[in-house]
C-alpha cells in the first residue's frame, strides 16, 4: 500500500477543505511537496479541487516548479479537459493523471486517454457520498450531484480502460473520524483495479481497519493528518508494518 500525500491547491497554496467544503489556507504548495518527499512519503497526488467549477486550466507551472526539486511520483489532477492537457502535464513530469468532471461529462474521453496514453497514465478521481443508501458520484469539488451510482460508473470505467481508482469520501474528508469502511469495500467488490481511498484518517487506530477487514488498498492519501502534524509518514509507515499491513520498507 502506497502511502500518498495528498496535496489541495488554490493559488499555488496548500488549502484544507472539510467535506470537501471551505478553503483553509495552510501555505505555500511546493514546500510541503519538498518536506514530504523528506519524510518519505511514496507518491503525491496535486490537485486543484476547483479548477473544473471556475474553468481553470491544470496546474501546469506549479507542476513544473515541483517536479524540479521533487523526485518521487507525482499525480496531478484538476481542469484536465483534454488529451493536449494529459500530455502537457505528462510532459512536465507527472506520472499520471486523475480526471473526475471531464470523464463523467464525457466518458469516451476515458478510451481515448487511455488508448493514447496508456491505461497506466490514466487514474479516475472519484468524489462519493450515501444518499438514502445509494453511493452518488459528485463532480466540480463535491458540489454537483452527476445522479450516476458508483456501482454504474465504477465498472463503466474499468471497461472502457482506466488504470486506477482515487476515491473520495465526501462525508469523512477533513474530518479525522476514520475511513470509510462501507465505501471502500463496495468500490473494492466492483472492480479489479487499484484502489486509492481518501477522505478521514486521523489515527493509527484506522489502520487497523483494513487488517479487520481484510481490506488491500493499493494507496491511502493524508491529508489533514501530515498537514496538521497529527502524524508522520514514517509513524504511519511503521505502524502499519507492525499490523502487517504491505507498504514500503525504508
């Protein structure tokens, strides 16, 4: 299981958000990137939450500034649009790319990534909250409900030839109250690939979780938790060795 430093940008600074909903300032982006690469951490995902909503373009120069100084692999994902964008940023030095609004908008867009691309380059975010016990897909930061059920989408998507899965409790993101067990056994029922879960953890304790489950992640993105220095990747790190838990050993 990879453990990934989830990084929200606005303006080039790392935010915070709760339920995917206010904009806390934390400081500048770059910065954190560098001091979790120090810390071991084994990916980053890069994501401007709102670039969809206010049409803004991916976050090219900021993608372009880390890469330089950060040698681990780099996810990025936020107003990707198009093949010219996957490319750009691919280019720059990212290793994949994460599309939510754009796929849901137009699913075909999803073939074509990945017949261009590779299945390998092309991650489907994934953004989900319970409804009257339905799991709903949300596009544009968790504000717009797409009426598409994830146990549609998720096998839609596998099919037509994404290469992973990031998904994101709507309901537990920035709230350090655990994971969300339910939606990650549903998502991991559904489908074959790679599983990134986001959204809750706050404690060593959720880890256990997964070993009482019997659950395989392939990533787990922090947020809050290194943000706020509530824990360290490398506290995670040895805490889930000694569950048994599969991550990388230093």
């Amino acid at each position: 299981m990879r453990l990934i430093s989830r990084l929200d940008v606005k303006n080039g600074n790392l935010i915070k958000t709760i339920n995917l909903e206010g904009l806390r300032p934390l400081g500048d982006c770059k910065k954190f990137a560098i001091k979790y690469m120090k810390q071991n951490v084994d990916e980053i995902f890069l994501s401007d939450p709102v670039a969809s909503l206010y049409m803004r373009e991916p976050l090219f120069d900021l993608l372009d500034q880390i890469t330089n100084e950060v040698f681990i692999p780099i996810t990025i994902s936020g107003g990707i649009r198009n093949l010219d964008d996957i490319k750009k940023l691919l280019l720059i030095g990212a290793d994949k790319v994460s599309i939510n609004t754009a796929a849901i908008s137009n699913p075909s867009f999803i073939n074509e990534a990945a017949s261009v691309c590779g299945s390998q380059s092309i991650a489907i975010s994934m953004q989900v909250k319970n409804i009257n016990d339905k799991w709903y897909c949300y596009t544009n930061c968790g504000r717009d409900n797409s009426k598409i059920l994830l146990v549609d989408w998720l096998p839609e998507v596998e099919q037509r030839g994404a290469g992973e899965i990031i998904i994101t409790s709507i309901s537990k993101e920035g709230t350090f109250k655990g994971l969300d067990i339910e939606l990650i056994n549903l998502a991991s029922s559904l489908t074959s690939l790679p599983i990134t879960y986001s959204g809750g953890f706050g404690k060593l304790e959720d880890l256990d979780e997964l070993i009482n489950e019997n659950i395989n992640l392939s990533g787990l993105a922090l947020g809050g938790v290194l943000h706020y220095e509530k824990l360290s990747v490398n506290q995670i790190r040895k805490h889930a060795l000694s569950k048994g838990i599969k991550v990388r050993q230093l």
